[in-house]
C-alpha cells in the first residue's frame, strides 16, 4: 500500500492532517461555494491550473479534495472523483467512456439503477450494451464487438451475490484493449481491491459501507491520474453531480472505521448464512462465504472476507417472503446497506416489483427472495429475530 502503509492506518490518516493556519485535528468543513484570488494574475493561474488552488466548489473543495485522497489511498488508486450519489459516480464514470456508436458488455446482475441506466439511458445518446447471461468470462469474450469501449460488472452482485472474477475479466479487458469498470460497493475496499487486479476504475456508492451510518448519500470513482482528471473536467464539471462539503465530511469520518466495522459485519453474516442455510423453511441461501455457493472459490481468491450482504429464498413464495420481512423486530425494513443496523428487504414486492416477473426470475430474483444488509448488533439477537420471523 502507499508508503508501505497498512489499510487501516491509510483508512485513519490519508488525504487528511491537522490545518496548517489553526492547528484544527480533524478536517475542517469548508462550507463555501466560491473561494477568493489576491489579484488578476493569480486567479487566472488557478484557473489556468498553473498554480494549486480553490475557486469554485463544483470545479474542487478543500473537504472534498481531503475525501478524494483518502479513497485513492485505501482503494490504491492514483486519483479518486468523489460525487453526489453512487449514481453520479456510476453514470460519471462510464460517460467518461462510451460515446454515440459504443458499446459496453456489462453483466447481467446488477444494481437497479446501473442496469436502467445502460439499457435505457446510453440508447438515448446511440450507445448500447449487452447483458450477459452467465458468470464465465468466456461469455463475456463472446460479447465483445467491434465498436465495444466498456466492460462493467459488480462482483458481489445485487441483489443475488453472483461472483465474477475480477482479475481474469482485467485480463480479458487488457487483451482486447477494453477499459474494464467494476462497482466495489458490496466489498468496500476493506475486503476487495480491484485495481491492483488490474481493473481500470473502480466505482462506488460511498452511502453504504464508505460512510457506514446511513446519514450521507455519496459516490466514488477510483482509477488512474489521467482517467480521473479526464472524468472531472469533461464529464463532472458539466454534469454537475458533485458532493457536498458536509457529506465528504461525513464520509471521512466513515471511512475512519472502516477497516473495524467490515470484519463485525462479515463474521455476523456468515453466522448468519450458516444459520439460514440449515433452518427448514429456507430453501436457498446466496452468500459466497457458504462452501456451496458457486462462486466461493474466487470469492475466498480475491476477497478477505466475504461481505455482509447475504439474499435468501423463503418457503411459501411471495406471501413467504413478506411475511419475514413483516415478523423482523431488530431488522429494519429498508432498502439501502452497508448501515451499521441490520435491514431487510423482499426483493419482489419492493426493489424489483417494478421488473416483469419472468425477466426477474431470470436473474434469479424469485417470489420469495428476501435481502440481508447484516449490520453489527450482536449475532445471537439477529439470529434470534429471524428465526421468530420464520417461525411465524
Ligand atoms: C446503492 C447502490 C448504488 C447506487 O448508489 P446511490 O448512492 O444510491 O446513488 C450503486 N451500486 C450499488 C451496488 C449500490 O448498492
């Protein structure tokens, strides 16, 4: 890591030190738009980018830019963009790669929003992508055409924790000369880290595990020097999805903890998944941590740890799946993750409801599949919950 640094002390310390006019430990807010020039020559070397400096907080923010380093450090990086939302960061990212008359090969699971965002927004602008329909990085290499510019995938997946492998896809990329882009969210850089793998830019909603507390919606684009300046000043500047100065702030402070709250997550969900996986009225448990799950040879290859996201399939179907959700006492009902609580969601009737069923089934979100954003309460209290849920 950076300096020879480990994660956690890159997780504490990078982009940040105490203020060099006040002594300040923690970094300030710099609650301003706009940021003052002594006289003409000096605002035009800033602007010129001559000279380091601040003029609008669209274009740069000295909170912002703390943020910017501490994710390029944790995620080893060269640069970072941190945005509005994960979804800023997502549709910043691949703007910044596909053009009219592109095309992206993309995997078939992933976030809502991604999806739509390739399949109905790129056509906007004449750009396509293909959904393939398997996790073998042979199918992906099937994909590729000749006007192909982007390959974007999730590893794990939502909301089924399909598993690609990472390095092999930045081989495949490498070897057609094919940027490849993964979302990094489930993992957090804690756990899984794509650019030493070889991925060209790795993309995150910083609102879940980055920040951890559920207070500050966020995004992330990691990647190197020349890609992230390219993405700021083509593509952020003028979209404008930038982040707030109190929301970086927030989000520093998230990631102080990062590296302690990821192990409490992932030991409570793999007790969790192993609870889950014997109890009678589950028929199917998706974790990677399970011995069975078809991915979790690579999973235990390329990740410390194997997350705290887990999806499960309830007998009784539709009105099953409901009815652990309604039965939870300590589980939130709620869509988001990566919150210090636990949540639970029934994938069909909420997040997906909106999905035609047999294109829902065929991505494996079936009637009764409820998802698990495990948090870091006490193991046996969440065991204890579910199971009274699934007793009901
Ligand atoms: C939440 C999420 C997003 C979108 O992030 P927002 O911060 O809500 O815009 C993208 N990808 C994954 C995997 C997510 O969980």
């Amino acid at each position: 890591m950076k300096n020879g640094r480990q994660f956690a002390t890159l997780a504490v310390h990078a982009g940040e030190g105490p203020c060099k006019v006040t002594g300040a430990l923690d970094t300030p807010i710099y609650q301003s738009t706009t940021f003052v020039s002594a006289d003409s020559n000096e605002m035009a070397a800033v602007y010129g980018e001559e000279k380091p400096g601040f003029m609008y907080t669209r274009y740069g923010n000295p909170t912002i830019h703390a943020l910017e380093e501490k994710l390029a450090a944790i995620e080893q990086g060269e640069a970072a963009l941190a945005t509005a939302s994960g979804m800023a960061a997502i549709s910043t990212a691949i703007l910044g790669y596909v053009k009219t008359g592109d095309h992206v090969v993309a995997a078939r699971s992933l976030y809502g929003a991604a999806y739509n965002f390739l399949n109905k927004k790129l056509p906007r602008m004449g750009a396509s992508a293909t959904f393939v329909q398997s996790t073998r990085v042979e199918d992906f290499e099937k994909a590729i055409r000749p006007n192909t510019r982007l390959i974007y995938f999730e590893s794990p997946s939502n909301p089924i924790l399909e598993i690609l492998d990472i390095a092999a896809l930045a081989r495949l990329g490498q070897s057609h000369g094919i940027p490849t882009m993964i979302d990094n969210t489930f993992a957090s850089p804690a756990l899984q880290q794509p650019i030493p793998l070889g991925v060209t830019v790795s993309v995150h909603s910083a609102t879940k595990y980055l920040c951890g507390h559920g207070d500050a919606m966020g995004g992330a684009i990691i990647g190197s020097k020349d890609c992230i300046y390219q993405l700021n000043h083509e593509i952020l500047r003028d979209f404008g999805g930038v982040i707030s100065p109190f929301n970086a702030w927030l989000l520093l402070r998230g990631i102080r903890t990062l590296h302690l709250r990821m192990p409490a997550h992932c030991a409570n969900a793999q007790k969790i998944a192993e609870f889950l996986a014997q109890h009678p009225k589950v028929e199917r448990v998706n974790y990677p941590g399970l011995p069975h799950h078809p991915g979790h040879d690579i999973a235990k290859k390329q990740m410390k740890a194997f997350g705290a996201m887990i999806s499960f399939e309830v007998k009784g179907g539709y009105e099953g799946g409901k009815k652990v959700m309604d039965g939870v006492q300590i589980f939130a009902r709620a869509a988001s993750l990566g919150d210090a609580r636990s949540l639970i969601v029934h994938s069909a009737s909420t997040s997906h409801r909106a999905v035609p069923r047999e294109q829902r089934l065929a991505i494996g979100i079936t009637d009764g599949l409820v998802r698990l954003s495990v948090g870091i309460e006490a193991a046996e209290d969440l065991i204890a919950d579910l199971d009274q849920a699934l007793h009901n």
